[in-house]
C-alpha cells in the first residue's frame, strides 16, 4: 500500500533519535572538507542521490561512518538510538528471540548476526540477556556486518568479555553475503536503524515514464528547484515550501532528468504499489535494501523453490527502524549535532537517512516482488534484473508486521521489567531514571510511535499458532 497523504512534520526530540520527519531545521554553511561528490558531479554530471549517500557515508577514508573522528552515536555524536537510552531494549528483543528458539528449534546451537552494529551496545545487552537465561552456551558466534574499521575496533571492545567468558567466536564482515549457511543451528538476525542508511534513488513519475532526480554541482539559485511542491497533486510526500525554497550556499541542486532511464524504469515498476501512482509522484527506492532483505530471508531459513528436499536452516529476524509499510517520496535528511541540517553541505561529515519501506522489504523476503516482475515481464524468476540480484534462488520467509516500537515493547513486558530495575535500584533517582528512559523509549509523540518493528521466522509457526507480540499485524508467507 502507498499512503497517499502527505507525512506530518514531527518536532526533533530533545536528546534526538533520527525518526524525525520534516523540514531543514537549520543550515550550516561552512565550506566541505569532502570535495569527491563534486569532483564527480563536475568530471561527469549530475549523480544519483543513491551515490552521493554512498559517497558521503561510506568513502573509505571521509565516509561519516569510516572517518574516527566523527563521533556518530550517543550525546557527544549526531543522534541517538534506543539501545543507547535503556538496557530494557535490547533485553526484550533477547527475549524475542529466546522465545522463537524455544518453540522452532530447542537444543540447537545458535549463532547471533547483527547489520549495523554501531558500537556494540543492542549486541552486548543482548548476550547479557541469554546469560542471565542460562543460553548463551547455545551461541557459538556472533557475526557482525561492520565495514568501518573504527567501529570494529569498539564492538570488540564491548563485546570481548563475552567471547572470553563463554568461548564464543567474534566474526566481522563486509558484506551480510559473506555470513555462510549454518545448517542444524537457528539463526537470530537483527538489523536496528540499518536499512534506513543504504542508499536510496529519488525517482518521479511522468508523462513519459519514470525519471531520476539526480544531484548536480555549480548551483543555478535562478532554476527552478525540483524538490520545491508544484501546483499538481501528488500521491506521496511531497516536500514542505521551506526545503530548499531560500538560497542555498550548497554546492549541490537536485534536477530532473530530462528521460527516462534503464535503472529509473527499473526502479518505477519494481513493485506493483507503484504502478498506479499518478503523475508528478516521487519515491524513494532502495535497490541495496531490496537485495539485503533477500539474504535476510536466505539466513534466517526461506526454502528456495528449486530445493525440493527443502533446508535445515531455521531462524528468526527481528527489524527495527524509521519508516512505515508504504514507499516515501520526501524523507531525505542529515543529521548533525541532534539537528536536521541540509542533507548537502558538509558531505560526509553529517548522517544521512531516508525513511524505511518495510512493505518493499517485505516483497524481497516474500518472494512478492519477483513475482510480479514475473507476471508484468514474463522474465524468469531466476533472471530478474541484477539490480536486484533476482538471478540467485528465491526465498521466501514469513513476516509479521511491522508493528511500533510501543507496541513491541509494552506487548513484550516493558512494564514489569521496570518494576524488576526499580526494586533493585539503590536509590530514588535512579528509579527515576529508569522509568524516563521507558517512557521514552514507548513514547506515542516520538519514538515509540515512529519506530516500526517487523518480525521474520521460519520456519512458520503451526497452523492456529500466533507470533507474539504481532497479534494485530497480518502476515504475508
């Protein structure tokens, strides 16, 4: 489903998460130090958005996330996320997991992977769980996808006292398609504000098809900015007047290509949501986050269609972002200091993100969105287009979700276990504390409503067998 409404504009947080939608709070205007996404839009032409967010985040030396100088995460960093405010989070999504495993696959071994561990505090919360419930024995390795070598350096730090403790094996990885199969050992993935930093292209719909707005360097302040709302209705978000409605010092302007593209067609027909859009609608679409929620269903368990003696994998996968089960067409922003900057001044030295469509990852997962290439094209499932890596076998998974963070964590017992921290605690103010932090962490005017959480299993549970906490949500196999 596609909302056709546009997206209200949320107030940043205090101590700010990244959710936040809306318009450019401020502009900073200081010359870049990164100059490589000009060089490039200057050598050869405009640039998708796709690749700017690549270049500004993962250059291997002034990436936001590869340089060590930026500090990314926490109060001394550029936002903040839930497993930083309170233990509670990743204790209940331990729980989560440990839950899964009892019913699906009790006694095996199990192995833990996490996409985007930041610093390694969900993961370390997470192990402490499966401690104190007398499982982490079970664990075998902790596979980590991690490509900054800083960040490396201090989830070892973090998590080297479990390794020590209970012989585990830390394994770092480039890419989620270097984790092998593990067959007879159930897989617990989770992947926590992750999909909502892989790159995106902007894509808008026209009389002569779908078109790429790219970025382009030497600003012309006299052009028409094509990010500004038109006068045309349109079926997705479009932008408030003040996104780039005043001069900009930004070495950067979006422009509309002129044609069609191979990879905008692409893109435009990718999933059947899209086809009915009217003229003058913009989508963000993330190729990348389609082909890592394939290998997200291969990991966990999804059983290829050709494999008729079927697999012994088994798992589950929790993920937990910004974003809703629609597509978005204005959710583009930086985040420097806690505040939303303009996403292009300072490349690489802000965060750069885009709201999450868990419907298109549901699709990759499900199997959905190859088939409809299938029915639209004819082509076969096996040779789809390699944008989207469809040439590898399909997998399907079953989903729940998503559902908010609020109810994800009220429905899992956050309430009780703030009473458990609470009788332990040696005083007054940290009771105190501990129950802001929950609330915070449930809040219906922040992040527990914003953050959405879409549960994955395999295999499905038994016929009258729900998936808890997701009682409310529909699932898709």
């Amino acid at each position: 489903m596609v909302d056709p409404s546009p997206s209200s504009v949320t107030p940043v947080e205090k101590n700010h998460s990244r959710y936040n939608q809306g318009v450019l709070s401020q502009r900073i205007f200081f010359p870049p130090t990164f100059n490589r996404p000009t060089r490039i839009a200057k050598a050869n032409g405009p640039i998708s958005f796709a690749h700017y967010m690549h270049l500004c985040l993962s250059h291997p030396t002034e990436g936001y996330y590869m340089n060590p100088s930026n500090a990314v995460f926490g109060s001394k960093g550029d936002f903040i996320t839930s497993p930083d405010i309170s233990q509670l989070f990743g204790e209940l999504v331990a729980v989560w997991f440990m839950s899964r495993y009892l019913e699906a696959a009790r006694d095996k071994a199990m192995r833990l992977v996490e996409l985007g561990p930041g610093r390694g505090t969900l993961m370390d919360d997470m192990l402490r769980t499966l401690s104190q419930l007398r499982s982490l024995d079970k664990v075998k390795h902790v596979h980590l996808v991690e490509t900054s070598s800083a960040l490396r350096k201090t989830q070892e730090q973090r998590l080297r006292f479990w390794a020590e403790k209970s012989h585990l094996k830390l394994v770092w990885h480039d890419s989620i398609d270097d984790i092998p199969a593990a067959e007879d050992t159930y897989t617990m993935l989770v992947a926590h504000e992750f999909f909502d930093a892989l790159p995106v292209h902007l894509i808008e719909k026209t009389h002569q098809g779908w078109n790429e707005v790219l970025i382009s360097s030497a600003p012309d302040l006299a052009a028409k900015n094509v990010l500004r709302p038109s006068s045309s209705s349109s079926a997705l978000d479009l932008p408030s007047p003040a996104v780039l409605s005043s001069p900009s010092t930004s070495h950067f302007r979006p422009v509309l290509s002129e044609t069609s593209s191979p990879i905008s067609t692409l893109l435009g027909s990718s999933s059947s949501r899209f086809l009915s859009l009217p003229i003058g609608s913009r989508i963000e679409v993330s190729p990348v986050g389609y082909r890592i929620a394939r290998k997200v269903g291969k990991l966990i368990g999804g059983r290829p269609d050709s494999d008729e003696e079927g697999r012994k994998e088994l798992g589950s996968a929790l993920i937990i972002d910004y974003g809703g089960d629609r597509a978005y067409g204005n959710s583009f922003r930086a985040f420097k200091d806690h505040k939303i900057v303009d996403p292009f001044h300072r490349p690489g030295q802000c965060d750069l993100t885009a709201n999450v469509d868990f419907a298109y990852l549901k699709e990759a997962m499900t199997d959905l969105l190859s088939a409809h290439f299938v029915n639209t094209y004819g082509w076969s499932r096996h040779l789809a287009p390699t944008a989207f890596d469809s040439h590898l076998p399909c997998y399907s998974a079953t989903t729940y979700g998503p559902i908010t963070q609020h109810d994800f964590l009220m429905r899992m017992g956050i309430g009780k276990r703030v009473e458990d921290l609470q009788s332990k605690a040696t005083s007054e103010g940290r009771k105190t504390t501990v129950e802001n932090d929950a609330k915070r962490l449930v809040d219906l005017t922040g992040m527990g409503k914003e953050y959405k959480v879409l549960g994955v299993v395999s295999p499905p549970p038994a016929a009258g067998h729900m998936v808890w906490p997701f009682v409310e949500a529909e699932k898709t196999s």
